[in-house]
C-alpha cells in the first residue's frame, strides 16, 4: 500500500477534530459528545490496524519503515539555509505502538462513557481524552524529537488538566501541579539534549542521528568536558525517566490518581507514562554510543524494586496499581539498559494491556461499591464476576505466571539481566540489576495478589447489605453503599474482558516459556522477536571508543547490545556470530527456572497470609519500616517540604525582598541621597564661591540650581543626578572629540 | 501605499484630537471614537501585512520629508519585517485595550486622549528612521505614561510614574549623548541623523580620548545606547521600575507596557545598537547574554515569591525578556529570529496575562494569591469561573512555553541559537523553563483550585465584550503556535540582513 498523508493523518486528525468540537460544543451534544470522542479513536484504531496489518503480515522485514517529511517553518535567508521538517517515521515498532495506543485509547474511552455518567465533569473529561490521545499517536507517529517533545508536553498538558479535573479539591491541584512540574524536570532536559543534538548534527530525525552515530559525527564533540554523546543521551534519558516515573523522578505517579480512573488507566498506565521508555529505545543507539545503558539498568533496577517495596504496604486499590506501574516501568528501563531491545518494548505493549485492564477492573470496582480502600472490601467475586475475571487474568500476567504475556515480556528482560549482571563480565556492582529485578519481581506477585484477596476475596468487610438492583449501573450513585450484581454491560465489562483476552501469552510468543515450547504457528509467531529490534547502525559496533573522549578502550563489541543478538541471530545483520549465545542461553534457562519460582511463591505466600491466614502480615513485626514504606521512603517530603519549601521557596523569598527591600530601595531609590550631599556641596560652592567672586552669568546658575532645588525638595527625586549626568556627559564629550 | 505609515502614525493622533473636541459628558461618545479609531488603525496594519514584500531586508513604505534642514533632520518613516510584526501588535494591543477600559469612570475623555497619543508615539518609535525624530518619539512616549500611570494608577501611582519617568528618562540621556557623537562623527552630513545610513559598521575605526585614555568610539557609545535600551527591555540590573509601575499602572497600560513598551528596548537593539556597532555588539555578547541569563533566572525567581498576581506576571515579564536578550545575544539565524518572535509572542501572551488580571480586579479589587493575613485571596475560580478559567490556561501555558501555543517556537528558537554560542549559559537558562512553570501553575494552582470561598462566590464570568476582546488574543496565540510561518517569513530577511552583518565581526 502506498502511504499518503491522507491515510496517515487521520490516525491523528479524528481525535483532534472531536477535541475541537467537544471544546466548543460539548455542552450541546447528546452525551456531551463522549460518543464522538469514542468514534474518532475507534476511526484512528481503523487506520492504525491497516498500518499494522500492512507491516506485520505485509512486508515482515524488520528494517520496513515509512518516513515522510514536510517543512513547518523555514528561516533561509541568503547563503544561510536553515530550515524545520517534520515528518512520519513508521517502522514496526511504531506500528505496534499505534495499534496499541489506538486500541487502548478505544476501548478506555468505550469503558468511560459508563465510568463518567452522571459525573460533573463528565463533558470536559471528554474534551482531555481524545486530545491526549491525539497527541500520544502524533507522539509515535513523529520523525524526529522536536515534534517528539511537542506532543510530549501537549500529553503533559493533557494528564495536568485530568489530575486536576476535580478542581473542588485541593489535593487534586496539588497533585496536578505535582505531576506537571516533576515531568517538566525531565521535559527542560530533553529539550537541552535534543538542542545539542541540533546544533551539533543539524537535525533531530531519528533517521539522521542514527545516520549521524554510524558516520561518526558524534566524535570528538564534547559539551563542557562531556561527550557529546554522553550528555545529549543523559538529557535524553533523564526526559524518559520524568515522564516514565523513574526514580528519584517518580514521585508524581501515584498522586497522578487524583484524576478519573479510566484516565489514569490510560495516561497513568498504559500509554503516556510509557513514552519515556518508548524514547529511550528510540534513542537506544545514542545510549550504547555514550555508554549509559549501565545507568538506564541501574535506575530501572531501583524503581522496579522500591515502587514494589511500597506497593506492598497500600490500603488504597488505585495507590497499589499506580506503584506497580512504576515498578513494571522500572521493568522496561531494565529491559533498554541491559539490551534486551525488544523485550523492553514487549513489556511495554503487555504492561499496556493488562495495566489498562487492571484500572480499568479497579475503576469497576470503585464506581460499583464507592469504596477505594482495600481494608473495606473483601468477597466482591460474587457480585462482580466480570471484573473479577478480568483483573485476575491481569494479575496472572502482571506477576509473571507461564502463559500470561508478563511472563513472556518479563521472564527475557530478567533473563538478559541476569546475563547482564553474572555473566557478561560486566562492573560486579551491577550485579544490583538481576538481583533487584527478580525481588521485585517476588514482590509483584504477592503484592498482586494481596490486593486481588484483599479486594474479591474472604468475607465481605463492608456491612452492608448487598442485593441485585435490576437498573444497571451508575443511576443512583446517591444511594452510596449498596452494591449492586454486576449485569454483563457493554459499556463496563466488554473493555475489561477483551483487554483481558489479550493478556494470554501466546499473542506475543509463539513459545509460551519463551525458548522451549515448539513454535506451533510457525517462524512468524516469534513475530515480536523478528520485527522488533535496534536500529541498525552500521559501523556502531565496531566503533573505536576512544574516540568518544573516554579512556575506555574497549571494543564496542562487549557492550551489552551484543546481548540481544541472539534473540534473532539471523536477522540482524551487523552483529556477526556471538560468542556468548551459549552463555545468554543458559541465562535465559535459569532466569525463566527462577522466575516461575519467585512468582509462585509470591502468589503462595499471599495466599497462606490473606486467604488461609496462617501466616500473619509481616508489618506489625516491622513497625520502623512500614512506616518508612507507607510515607514512599519520604520523598515526597524532600522534595516538597525541604527542596521546595524550605530551598526554593526560601531563596525566592530571599530574593523578592533583596529586589525591593535592599536593591531598589538602596541602590535605584538611594540615590536621592547622593544627590541630597552632592546638591548641598553644590549649593554651598554656589553660594560661598561663585557668589563671593560674582562673576557674569551666576544668575542664571542660581536659577538653574533653584529649579533643582524644587524638583528636589518636592520629592521629585533623582532629576538634580539626571542634570548632572547630562552636563558630565555633554562636558566629556565637547572637550574630546 | 507609499503613505499608509503616515496615515497609521497621525490617526491616533487625529482621534485624540476628535476626543479632545468630543464634550466631556458624552462618554461613550468618547468611547467609541477611541475604538474607530483603533479599529481602522488595526486594519491599516493589516493591509500593510498583507502588502509587505517578504523578499527583502531593505525599509519599505518610506516616507522621507526634510523637517528641520539646517541640521539634516528628516521626517522620515519606514518598516522592515522586524517593525512590521511591532506594527501589528501595537495595533492590536491598543484596539484590545481600548475595548478592556471601557469600564474606565474617572475622566474618560482625558483617558483616552491619552491612550491615543501613546499609540501614535509607539508607532513614531517604530516607525522613525530619523535618529532625532526616533529620540522625540521615544522621549514623547513617556508623557502619556506618566499621566496615564499617575492618574489613573494604584495606590502608589504618584511614586511608580515617577519612578518610571526618571529612570527611561535617565537611559535615554546617554542615548541622547549617542545619538549627538554620532552626529559629530559623521561629519554633521545628510546622512548624519539617518539611522539606516549609520548601519553596517562604518564607526570600527574612531576613537575617543576620555580622561587621557583612548577608548574606541564603537565600544563607548554602544554601552551608552546599551543603557537607554537596557532600562527600557527591562535587563537586570535595570528592572526594578518594572514591577513598581506595572503593579500601579491600570490593566490597559500594564498591558501596553509589557506588550509593546517594554519590545521598544530589544527593538533598539536591533534596529540601533547593534548595527551601527556590530564590532561593539559581538565583543560585547558575553556580557549581553549573561545579563539575559540573570534576568531569566532572577526574574523568574522573584516572579514565584510574589503573593500580588501582577507583580507576579511583572517579574514574569523580566524573565520572559531575558530570553529576548539571550537570543539577541546569541547573534545566530536561529536566536535572532527566536528574539524577534519572542517579542512578538510575549507580547501577545502576556498581554492575556494583564487582561485577565485586570477583569479579575474589577470583581475582587485586589490582587492578592495570599492575603498580606495569610488567607487565600482567591480560592475556586475555577469552579465560579468556567469561561475565564478556559482563557487562563491558554494565555499561562502560552506564557510558560507550552508546545502548540505560541511561546514554546520562539523559545526553542532561543535555545538553539544561544547554544551554539554559550552552551554553558544555556544549561543555566534551562532552570528559567522549569521555574517559569512553577511560578504559574503554582499561581493557578492557589487562585482556581479548591472550594468557593463567599467572596469568590459573588463574581461574574466574563461578560461578552470582555471575551470578544481576549479572542483575537487566543486565536494569535493557538494559530502563530501551531504554524509561526506568518510571521517567521515576514521578519526573516530582516533578521537575516543582519546576522549576516554581525556574523562579519
């Protein structure tokens, strides 16, 4: 199929012609218009699904891609050419990303049509959702970081108005502003790494920095003392990791849920929030070329495990997905920094689905009973069996059981880093990596399941009585408490169960262990494998590091691309044979042996302590550090009580009152002062000496000087300084030139 | 068309002088001659758009009539793209103002005779290539501000237009020195008041013998004109008149002040400073652009410590005019046209910016986010407010950089053009993006969210003149952010003309 602009832009126009209309005539629209936003995504899931189809089952080469560009501004004047192109970039991976975006996106707003009814803000929560949805596939579809960073922050835009969507609430403006400014950390970052990528290599479309990386433009150019690689990549990364909610940046995330369930299910969740990976492994060559795919590791290594250390200590349903979220986050960082390329990006598709699920079943929940906290809850399986379905398949996934598509996804990223961190002859200390990884990932399991037991489980904890009401859901929100049995509705089920469908594994690896199982569809069901991989750059891995302002000298050969090679040995084509493949296989065998491990006993141990509880919780044992656990291990306070109050907020002051007490009131307002003395010496050399000699003309000095002497003494100030400097002025300049 | 700047420069004064005459009873009378006048202005400057040839760097719609000749001094006009863009924002800005005073009681007529001699000395500004017609232009301008400030102002008018008089008047005497040396050095010739024929560095060679030293003419008399424009732009250390006479000035003159007043600086810079004295102005770039970067911080840190809203957006304006500076500064294609495009788009967003603060202040009368008690002055605006709310956020995120609204394209511009010069100082200006979030959200954050409090519950929203008049406003910030060509393609020969020129030095 040949592309044009007009089979790839509705993709992204239909969500922003119903932004449009809802904006301006929401309010008159049947529904508010929430029906024209669910159409215009499920317009752009069409258009996505040919792009997919056409890539996927069409051409099935991994090095496919579409790229298309036009000039937005041009400043060519003269000999001086400059000039902004935009364009569309589409390899698989970006086809893969639309159909998920575009689906997601569909089905949550299908979901939120019955989630917002009857809610107030129901018409704007409408006019957000397709414009952030808009800009998320604009974000994908884009060629280069600039229109990269545009819808970027336009998604920035879009989850600071859905936080803060309930303006009533203080809390809600807290945690909206919150939200904006810890990803604008991230954000002024990226847009310093992408200007030192522009001016040095004169572009920012993937397309020529990966070209730039091969040609070896990146050499030798340094930014103060740094490489150029190094500090553009870090400013890049350091973008990813604000939207993404790395650590220490991800302090956002979980006040993020002040916003509407189902638009946390898809900003919070699902897609935004994994634009921060998405860059990265856009971004992947220029990571490896300024060698900081150790760091990526690292810090996705300690958000995964810290997000799942606090996770397991939330009474709040939506606190304990939006800190699994960070964690699964933390995952895929894993995934790019150990160089498990598709892996990371597998991840990102899976953890889409099921997480989108999980909210969207927690959104079920909470609209069902009117109750967010997990204590309060208990046996809901009976009255919600839809959901309770479909976030139990998701909870399968998230926790890595064999045949869900978490497994899949995460079972190679924690394979490669156990690679990564034993075996590649890597920095000891980043052993870190797999060892914090596969606690996490134990944890996630329990975590998990404490909250599917604690939630649909035992006894119902809510004293009240439940009973079928036979009016649907959602009409009589005024009777609070009264649970009603779930009816199998389109609007609320139907999202839950088809997301829930897509948690299987098999979607996503034809091998549901990931090596073992035979390939029952054929080569083509290791599609993901196959389609996804690094960019190629051609003389990327034989480049003499040296070059790159390091002392380092090693081959690039030992950096950890060599670890995805031979995931598809015969695809790519730049890698050559690998020596370590015997090794990376035997990784990969005991990673799966020990991750199936880690989460059944994560599931086990769960079950012996809220379900046969015959295991007590461990919190009360541990008082010190459930406390460090429930206040996030306190960064929230650094940052807002010390950072930002005390250091920011206290220099500001610092220096308002500097301005205008000491600055303006001294140095600007003092003058008069000096003019007072310099007035009076004048004053007394007029009349002691120019009266005592009296020579011609003194009247008109007299007269002169009066007049400054009521400018002055009438408060008009500083007029006698202006005089003065204009006679100096005038006097240097007559005698010189 | 050769007389349509005369026709936009003397119309104003035509309508002062149709007010003037217009009894002082008849105040909408007054009113609406006010805003004929303004609207057939701004429609002028729209036919001038629309006839302005992009393709050249040279002035165009030259008026050149000699004035006082024993002198060579000319009346004499004309624009290039860089004014074009000015002409068109002052336009703008003073048609919208005209409409936002319409709620103005105390002594209309003068009011807005006022008003009107102030624009037509803003376009004097813009449009004289005489330097001593540019001086009277420049110099006259201050009059209606004085009055407009120390008349209609806040509580402490009396002190901010003085203090405002004084300190441009303070700047403008050294560019008078300038002005006068330029005048001795050319030889007393035709040409020798002519802005246009001093350009192109023709002054590298001169010398000046101050108090036994030789000091070259560039340097000395670029520092002088430096300090008439510096005071005006406003640059740290000269700023601190801005927030005194903005925070006292009433809405439409804060809202000409920041809009176009404060552009009359940078505009000097580039019309003026830097290319009669290119050699000057590349030796001094350093200087210029650390200047830039301390009013981008400072002002954004003294912004976020305000508990007034208009002092706020006040210090706002400081530091959004550092980055018209650093782009200056930076001398390259892309930071000179970011520079120009800045003054533009500040101009457009934080006029928003004084507007909205003004329609708010004529519900509460006062300005406080917290009151000086510690209670909130403010609270659920929001909720109260749906209509203003909307304008809000598109005039603050215009203001904090938002991609897709007009701030973002000119700020980018900045930042690649100052990077290739001073990555250091780039890394720095970083923290003014993310501060200049703060300080905004954080604002709205106080004022909108939360409950109703009973005071807030007795304000209106906007009333349909006052969305009619932040209209043209949103629309130029949407539209000149999503496509800045209209106005890119305009001002970039212009520019071009003279990058190519510093880039010689």
């Amino acid at each position: 199929m040949e592309y044009t602009v007009g089979n790839i832009a509705p993709i992204f126009l239909a969500p922003v012609l119903a932004f449009v209309i809802n904006a301006f005539l929401g309010r008159k629209l049947p529904r508010q218009g929430d029906w024209l936003a669910t159409l215009s995504i499920f317009v752009s899931f069409i258009f996505s699904a040919r792009i997919f189809s056409d890539f996927v089952f069409g051409k099935f080469a991994s090095d496919n891609f579409i790229h298309k560009t036009f000039t937005w501004f041009d400043l060519s004047y003269g000999a001086n050419i400059w000039k902004v192109d935009m364009g569309v970039y589409i390899d698989n991976m970006a086809a893969i990303m639309l159909l998920m975006v575009s689906g997601v996106a569909f089905l949550i707003h299908l979901f939120s049509t019955w989630y917002m009814d009857h809610d107030e803000k129901h018409g704007r929560f409408f006019i957000f959702l397709p414009l952030f949805t808009s800009a998320m596939l604009a974000l994908v579809l884009s060629d280069n970081l600039l229109s990269l960073f545009i819808f970027w922050e336009i998604m920035g835009f879009c989850s600071y108005s859905l936080i803060g969507i309930y303006n009533k609430k203080e809390k809600a403006g807290d945690a909206s502003l919150k939200a904006f400014m810890t990803t604008r950390v991230g954000d002024v970052f990226l847009l310093l790494g992408m200007v030192a990528i522009w001016m040095v290599i004169g572009s920012v479309s993937y397309v020529d920095i990966y070209a730039a990386i091969a040609q070896g433009k990146f050499d030798g150019q340094a930014v103060m003392g740094i490489s150029l690689a190094t500090f553009a990549g870090l400013c890049i990364f350091l973008g990813g990791m604000g939207k993404s909610a790395q650590f220490p940046l991800h302090v956002w995330l979980p006040d993020a849920m002040m916003g509407p369930t189902p638009g946390s299910a898809l900003i919070h969740a699902a897609t935004m929030v994994a634009a921060g990976v998405y860059l990265s492994l856009r971004m992947y060559p220029l990571m490896v070329l300024g060698d900081l795919t150790w760091f990526i590791a690292v810090i996705g290594a300690i958000t995964a495990f810290m997000a799942a250390t606090i996770a397991l200590v939330q009474t709040d349903i939506k606190a304990v997905l939006a800190f699994s979220t960070i964690s699964q986050l933390g995952y895929m960082m894993i995934g790019v920094g150990v160089g498990s390329y598709n892996a990371a990006f597998m991840h990102l598709i899976t953890h889409a689905i099921f997480k989108a699920c999980l909210f969207l079943s927690a959104g079920s929940v909470i609209h069902s009973i009117h109750e967010q906290e997990m204590p309060k809850m208990g046996g809901l399986r009976k009255y919600l069996p839809y959901t309770h379905f479909a976030m139990m398949c998701c909870t399968l996934a998230i926790a890595g059981i064999p045949f869900f598509s978490g497994f899949v996804s995460k079972d190679r990223i924690l394979g490669d880093a156990l690679y990564f961190g034993f075996m590649a002859g890597q920095n000891p200390l980043l052993a870190i990596v797999p060892i914090l990884g596969f606690a996490g990932a134990g944890l996630t399991a329990f975590y998990m399941f404490r909250m599917m037991f604690l939630t649909f489980y035992g006894e119902n904890r809510m004293h009240h009585h439940a009973h079928d009401h036979g009016h649907g859901h959602g009409h009589e929100d005024d009777h609070g408490h009264e649970i009603h049995l779930e009816h199998l509705s389109v609007r609320q089920n139907i999202p839950l169960l088809i997301l829930a469908v897509f948690t299987l594994g098999f979607w996503f690896a034809g091998t549901l262990t990931g090596q073992t199982f035979g390939k029952v569809f054929g080569a083509k069901t290791e599609w993901f494998k196959i389609l996804v991989e690094a960019p190629k750059v051609e003389k990327f891995i034989n480049h003499p590091r040296e070059l790159l302002g390091s002392t380092d000298s090693r081959p690039a050969t030992d950096l950890p691309v060599a670890v995805y090679d031979h995931h598809s040995d015969t695809q790519t084509g730049y890698a050559g044979p690998n020596p370590d493949t015997h090794k990376i296989h035997k990784a990969h065998t005991i990673g799966a042996i020990l991750s199936i491990i880690i989460a059944f006993s994560g599931v086990f141990l769960a079950f012996l302590m809220y379900i046969k509880k015959s295991v007590k919780p461990l919190s009360p044992s541990f008082p010190g550090f459930t406390e460090v656990l429930k206040n996030r291990y306190y960064f929230d306070n650094l940052y807002v009580d010390i950072v930002i109050k005390k250091g920011l907020l206290g220099l500001n002051r610092f220096l308002a009152w500097f301005d205008m007490g000491v600055y303006d009131r001294y140095a600007v307002d003092g003058w008069e002062k000096v003019n007072r003395v310099l007035f009076t010496a004048s004053k007394w050399f007029d009349n002691v000496v120019v009266d005592a000699i009296g020579v011609d003309g003194t009247g008109v000095a007299v007269n002169l000087f009066n007049l400054v002497l009521r400018i002055v003494q009438s408060g008009k100030i500083q007029f006698y300084f202006i005089v003065l400097i204009t006679v100096l002025a005038s006097y240097i300049w007559t005698v010189n030139i | 068309m050769n007389g349509i700047l005369n026709w936009i420069l003397w119309l104003p004064v035509i309508g002062m002088v149709a007010v003037i005459l217009t009894p002082k009873a008849k105040e909408n009378a007054i009113r609406l001659v006010t805003l004929a006048t303004t609207t057939v202005t701004l429609a002028l400057s729209v036919i001038l758009y629309m006839n302005f040839d992009t393709t050249t760097a040279d002035m165009q719609f030259v008026v050149k009539i000699p004035w006082i000749e024993q002198f060579h001094i000319n009346y004499f006009l004309g624009i290039d793209g860089i004014t074009m863009l000015m002409t068109f924002l002052n336009a703008l800005l003073f048609f919208i103002c005209t409409l936002s005073s319409w709620t103005v009681e105390k002594n209309v007529k003068a009011y807005f005779a006022l008003l009107l001699m102030l624009q037509s000395t803003v376009f004097g500004v813009f449009f004289a290539l005489d330097f001593f017609l540019f001086y009277v232009y420049w110099e006259v301008m201050l009059l209606p501000m004085f009055f407009l400030i120390g008349i209609w102002g806040g509580e402490n008018r009396e002190y901010a237009a003085i203090k405002f008089f004084l300190y441009t008047f303070f700047g403008s005497i050294f560019m008078l020195v300038g002005i006068i040396a330029l005048y001795y050095a050319t030889g007393k010739g035709v040409d020798s008041f002519n802005i246009v024929a001093h350009q192109g560095g023709k002054f590298t060679e001169l010398t000046v013998d101050l108090f036994g030293k030789t000091l070259s003419f560039e340097t000395l008399f670029f520092w002088f004109m430096f300090l008439g424009f510096a005071i005006k732009v406003p640059v740290f250390p000269f700023h601190t008149w801005l927030p005194h006479a903005h925070v006292q000035a009433p809405t439409a003159v804060s809202v000409i002040l920041a809009g176009v007043l404060l552009k009359m600086g940078t505009y000097g810079f580039l019309r003026i400073a830097f290319p009669i004295f290119p050699q000057a102005a590349v030796e001094s770039s350093t200087i210029i652009a650390v200047l830039g970067l301390i009013s981008v911080i400072y002002g954004a840190f003294c912004a976020m410590a305000q508990d007034d809203v208009k002092k706020l957006v006040a210090y706002s304006s400081v530091s959004h005019m550092g980055f018209v500076m650093l782009g200056l500064a930076a001398m390259t294609t892309q930071g000179m046209n970011g520079a120009v495009l800045q003054m533009f788009n500040h101009g457009t967003s934080t006029a928003m910016m004084f507007l909205l603060i003004g329609i708010l202040y004529e519900r509460s009368h006062h300005r406080w986010i917290v009151k000086p008690d510690g209670s909130k002055g403010y609270g659920g605006l929001a909720t109260k407010l749906p209509k203003y709310t909307t304008v809000f956020i598109i005039g603050m995120f215009a203001s904090l950089g938002l991609p897709g609204l007009s701030g973002f394209i000119s700020e980018a511009l900045i930042f690649l053009g100052i990077y290739q010069r001073f990555t250091t100082i780039t890394v720095i200006a970083v923290v003014g993006l993310l501060i200049g979030a703060a300080y905004l959200l954080w604002m709205f954050k106080r004022m909108f969210f939360g409950e109703v409090n009973p005071e807030t519950e007795e304000y209106d929203d906007m009333n349909a003149r006052e969305v009619f008049y932040m209209i043209p406003l949103c629309v130029c910030v949407i539209v000149f952010g999503v496509f800045p060509s209209p106005l890119l393609n305009v001002m970039k020969a212009s520019v071009g003309q003279l990058v190519d020129l510093l880039s010689k030095f």
